[in-house]
C-alpha cells in the first residue's frame, strides 16, 4: 500500500514538473514572440520616419525554433512583395497565408497550412491598413498552434502598427504642407511659387514626374515640370493638348480628379505618352470645379496602386497651393494694376485705350480678346479692340438700350457695375443670339464668334461710363473664379483712367486752342504737323502745308481799335473752318496768320483749297471794304521731307503770292 501510495505521488510530481516545464516554455515562447513583434514594431516605425514609402526594413534577427518564421510583406505593389523576413522562412507556405487572410475581414485570422507542407503547419496572419487598402502583411508560421492569448497580442499589434503608420502618414503631410508654406514665403513670384511647390510634391510622391499644367488660348502647355521624366516626355509636354484632347480636358471639362494605375486603358489616353511608358497616374484640377484653368499632374513609369493616404496628400497639397498662389497672384495682380495706372496717366491719349485693353487681355485668365466701349452722350462707341475679327468696329455705336440687352442681366445689375458671364449654347454663338444685326454681320465677316464674354460695366459717380468686354473663342467655360476677380480689378482703374484721359483732354484742348478764334494754336500745329509727316512717310501718303496772311488787317487794327480787330479774326476764323474736307485743319498761326493742313491731296487739290481760302476770306467785310489774304502752299513730300522745309517753302510762297492780283501764288 505504500509503495503504490508513493508510485501515485511520484506520478503527480512528475506530471506537475511537466506540466510546469510546458508552461515555462510556453511563457517564453510567447516571450520571444513578443519580443520580435515589438522589435518589428519599432523597425517599421522608424523605416517610416526616415524613409518614408515604401518602408526599408533590415533582416530580422534569427528566432528560436519554438518561435517560427516571420515574414512581412509590402502590400501597396500591385502583387504583394516581401520586405523582410527571418532567414528560414519557407516564402511557399506564408503567400499561401497570406492569401488566406486577404480573404477575410478580421485583421488577424489563424490559418492551418495544407498537409503535407511540413511540421510548421500553425499560421497566423495579419493585415495591417484601412479596410480594403492593406498596407502591411505579417505572416507567422511555427509546430504548435497560437494561443487565445498570442492572438490578443497579434490583435493589438496590428492595431498599434496601424495607428503608428497613420500617425506618421499624417505628420509626413503635415511636414510637406509645412515645407510648402515656407518654399512660398521665400519664392519671389508666382512662377517660382509654382516651381517650389512642383518640386516638393514630386519629392513626396518618390520622385514621380510631376506636371503642372496651364490651359491658355485652346492648349494646355505643362508650365512646370519635375520629377523623373524622359526629356523626351518632356519636351511632348511642353508642346503640350489642344482643347478636347487627352486626360487634362477630361479633367478640365468635369472638374473631378482622375487616378489611374494603367494609363493606357483610358480611352483618352494619347499614342505620344504611351510609348513612353507612363503606368500609374493622376490628374487633378487645382480649382475643385470644372474649368480650372491649372491642372496638376503625377505619373510613373512602375506599377503604383493609388491607395487613400496618397489621395488625402494630393489632395492636401492641392487645397494649399490653391491658397498660397491664389493669394500670390492677387497681391501681384493688384501691383500689376497699379503699375499700369502708373503707365496710363503718362501714355498718349490716343494710344490708352488700346494699351488698357491688352492689359485686360493678358491679365484676365482665359481671354483671347477684349474691347472698350466708352460713353459718348447717349451712346457707346469702340475705344479699342484688340485681337478680334471684327472689322470697322469704330464706325459701331450702340444705344443704352442696347448695351443693357448685351448685357442680359438687367438695368439694376448693369448700372451696379456687376460682372456678367456669357456662356453660347451649342449650335449658336453669343453675338448672333445677344448683339444687335449690325454687329452680327461684322462679326461673320470677321470669321468668328465668341464662346464666353466677361463683361465689365465700368461705374463712375453713379453713371455707366464705359463697358469692358473680354472674349474666348475656343472653349465655353474659359472664365472661371479667376478671371472675375481680375476684370472686377480693372474696374475703379477704368474709371480712373476715362476720368484722367478727359480731365487730359480738356487740358490739352485748352493749352492747343487759340482763345480767340477758337481755332487750333501754333502748339497744336506743331505737334499735329509732325506726327502727320510721320504718318506720311510711314504709309507713303501725302500732304499739303498752307500759310496764309491778312492782308490789310493791321490798318482795320490801327484805326478801330483791338475791338474790332479781334471781331473781324473771328468772322475769318470763321469763314476759313468752313472750307476744308473731313480730316483737313486750320490753324490760327498767331497774329494774322493762319496756316491749314490738307490730308492726301495732290498740287491740283492743294492749289483748288487755297483759291477757295481766299474767296471766303474776301467775303468778310469790313467798314473800309473787303479783306484779302495771301496764301502759299508747299507738299510732301513733292517739295520737301521735313517740316521745317515745309515752313519755309510755304512761307516763300505766300509773299510771292502777295504780288499776285487776287493774292493766290500761281505756281
């Protein structure tokens, strides 16, 4: 009874040290477990930090046999591929488990590898990412099976590794947003804005080519370019798509982002960039709206699966780039404006208006022409048109009426000075829908009309005093955000401009006209003489000088008196205007001299308006009788090229002529 009493209890220690042997090497099993999953833990965390994706990860440290292989796998390529494993891993066997646990939605699942593969049949695999965006894949392979409790492990694991990489995800765009803020800070104009911000995106993207597209006048042209791209894909980008052509219209024409891993499967994929190999790719509007006029662009050469974490980042970038440049381009906006007030109020009368409007063309995003109308009265004339087709637009004037109907949203709006956008329907174009019949047919004379008008009522103390319009032929939706804010810009300048060319105006006509006789004065003969002679010379054309003298006038002076003189120019001044042809002026010389310039006309003309002076001129009578005067006449470029020659021949002349009887020089 002992002996069996004693067999009993050595049979109870004998399973309790065995039991305690089990559980000790269960306990350090789950330790060294621990220990690897926690050492991959920090690996993964600073590969990340460092390098950024794809992460670089060392060899893992060799494990105890009890322990089993290892295996992480990168889960972003198109096909899963291995990032690190421990060196006795059979990779047949964890692709079979990774397999099984891509198939489920639990983030970790055991798996039972298939009979026959070996002693390590015990699997168990994670999947560590968003759902259905796995980033990471671990697979763990061993003789025993896990344990309820390992499985908790490998559950917080995971959990821990995931929350790691989206911590570092999100600090690594808030790093390039913050790079970007600063490179702009620094950047010394928009362009280079635009340059810094290409740069760095390309670099956060690993160096995929990066494109920064500009729609203009019907292209889309990459205006920047970085990243690794053949120069010969280069090149094509810069030459650039017409309207209509290739994924940047898509994105242009709906205003929603494209990412495509196989660029070449889109059916608007061009011949040109495929043959260069683009693979994966993303086209972005930097406006969130159809019509952004810049598009952004990523594209490689290697297989890339576009997963949410790269959308969150372009799309980050896209949101502060929109800002910075937006606010970039408003301060140099507004100092261009300045400056060309600057230039304005220096410029010639008559080449201001032309000089404001191609301003307001290559300042307003999306114009290809644009013209002024400026208030005459109760009308509207053509103060410049620049690059339209419309031909003798000077000669066109419109009524209020018609310019509120133009303008289509009605009086209020129209003397509020709102800016009006027009868009054609298709099948009819906005002149023959909106413009009055006479416009229409110079328009379809000219070869064309609009797709869009921005239209500009320019408000002044409460009046309309001038309209500006901007114009695109080749697309419908060629004026976006952007282009109100620049017209709307132009406004109180054109209104400043008009005010200061009319307060010019009356300055100069005051400082040019005699103040007698009303007539244009010497200083206006001399610069109106020159730039005639200029405008001869240039188109070959010519001209006639004529210098006329009172004769008698100083006796009528002297015997009644200033008086009477002064009345008796008047009545000559009078009768002299009357005599020339539309384009032809008279002068009031000083004294009692008086000269005329006579536009294009040959000797015979010249000789014909110069007896005709002196006709009316003996008209004018006075208490002693009637006056004559002395005319002589010179041309260009028959008897001389330079004004001054001009003067003298013509002066030379009107003395001969005082000897001739009726006071007209015979030759």
């Amino acid at each position: 009874m002992a002996i069996v009493s004693w067999g009993l209890f050595g049979a109870l220690v004998i399973t309790l040290v065995v039991i305690l042997l089990v559980a000790r090497a269960a306990r350090l099993r789950e330790s060294a477990t621990v220990r690897l999953l926690t050492g991959l833990q920090a690996d993964i965390r600073s590969a990340a930090t460092a390098e950024g994706w794809p992460l670089q990860l060392g060899p893992l440290p060799s494990s105890a046999p009890y322990v089993g292989d290892l295996v992480v796998w990168d889960l972003q390529a198109p096909a899963p591929t291995v990032m690190t494993c421990t060196e006795s891993a059979k990779l047949g066997k964890h692709e079979y488990l990774l397999g099984q646990a891509l198939e489920h939605e639990e983030p970790v699942v055991r798996v039972l590898a298939p009979p026959g593969s070996g002693a390590k049949r015990h699997g168990l695999a994670a999947v560590i990412g968003r759902p259905g965006e796995p980033l990471i894949g671990l697979t763990f392979l061993r003789t025993r099976s896990f344990a309820p409790r390992e499985l908790g492990w490998a559950n917080m694991f995971t959990r821990l590794v995931g929350e790691s990489i989206e911590y570092l995800l999100e600090r690594r765009r808030g790093t390039v947003l913050s790079e970007l803020v600063d490179a702009v800070d620094s950047a010394e104009d928009a362009t280079q804005v635009v340059q810094v911000a290409v740069d760095l995106l390309s670099r956060a993207a690993d160096g995929m080519g990066t494109t920064l597209f500009r729609y203009d006048s019907g292209w889309f042209r990459a205006e920047v370019v970085s990243g690794d791209i053949p120069p010969e894909a280069v090149q094509f980008l810069r030459t650039g798509f017409r309207a209509g052509v290739g994924l940047t219209w898509e994105v242009y024409r709906t205003g929603e982002p494209l990412y495509l891993e196989e660029y070449s499967s889109h059916p608007e994929a061009t011949a040109e960039l495929v043959s260069f190999g683009l693979r994966p790719m993303a086209v972005v509007p930097l406006e969130p709206q159809r019509g952004s006029r810049l598009i952004l662009a990523l594209g490689g050469f290697t297989p890339k699966r576009w997963m949410s974490h790269d959308l969150e980042l372009i799309e980050r970038f896209r949101q502060v780039l929109r800002l910075l440049l937006h606010q970039r381009l408003t301060e140099e906006r507004l100092a261009a404006v300045m400056r060309l007030e600057r230039e304005l109020v220096v410029t010639d009368l008559d080449e201001m208006p032309g000089k404001l409007v191609e301003a307001v063309v290559q300042m307003v995003p999306g114009a290809e022409m644009g013209n002024l109308l400026v208030r005459e009265g109760p009308v509207f004339r053509f103060s410049a048109i620049v690059g339209a087709p419309l031909e003798d637009g000077d000669e066109l004037e419109f009524t209020e009426e018609e310019a509120v109907r133009w303008y289509r949203r009605g009086e209020e709006a129209f003397r509020n000075g709102e800016p009006r956008l027009a868009v054609a329907a298709d099948g009819a174009g906005l002149v023959d829908v909106m413009a009055p019949h006479r416009v229409v047919e110079l328009a379809g004379a000219g070869g064309g009309a609009p797709l869009a008008n921005l239209c500009l009522p320019v408000v002044d103390r409460g009046e309309v005093v001038a309209i500006l319009n901007v114009d695109a032929f080749q697309d419908r939706h060629a004026f976006g955000d952007d282009a109100f804010q620049a017209i709307a810009a132009f406004q109180p300048l054109v209104a400043f401009v008009l005010r200061d060319a009319e307060l010019r105006r009356r300055l100069s006509v005051t400082a040019t006209t005699d103040a007698l006789t009303g007539l244009p004065n010497r200083r206006a003969f001399d610069e109106q003489v020159a730039h005639a002679i200029a405008a001869a010379q240039r188109y070959g054309t010519s001209l006639a000088l004529l210098i006329m003298d009172m004769v008698g006038f100083k006796a009528v002076n002297d015997k009644y008196g200033h008086r009477v003189g002064d009345r008796v120019l008047q009545e000559v001044a009078a009768a002299l205007s009357a005599v020339p042809r539309g384009g032809d002026v008279v002068y009031r010389w000083g004294g009692d001299e008086f000269a005329a310039l006579l536009r294009n006309v040959d000797d015979e003309e010249a000789q014909r308006v110069a007896r005709r002076f002196a006709e009316v001129v003996e008209q004018v009578r006075t208490v002693d009788g009637p006056l004559r005067i002395s005319v002589g006449c010179a041309l260009y470029p028959e008897d001389a090229e330079s004004l001054g020659q001009l003067l003298e021949t013509a002066d030379a002349r009107m003395y001969q002529s005082k000897e001739a009887a009726r006071g007209v020089d015979p030759a």
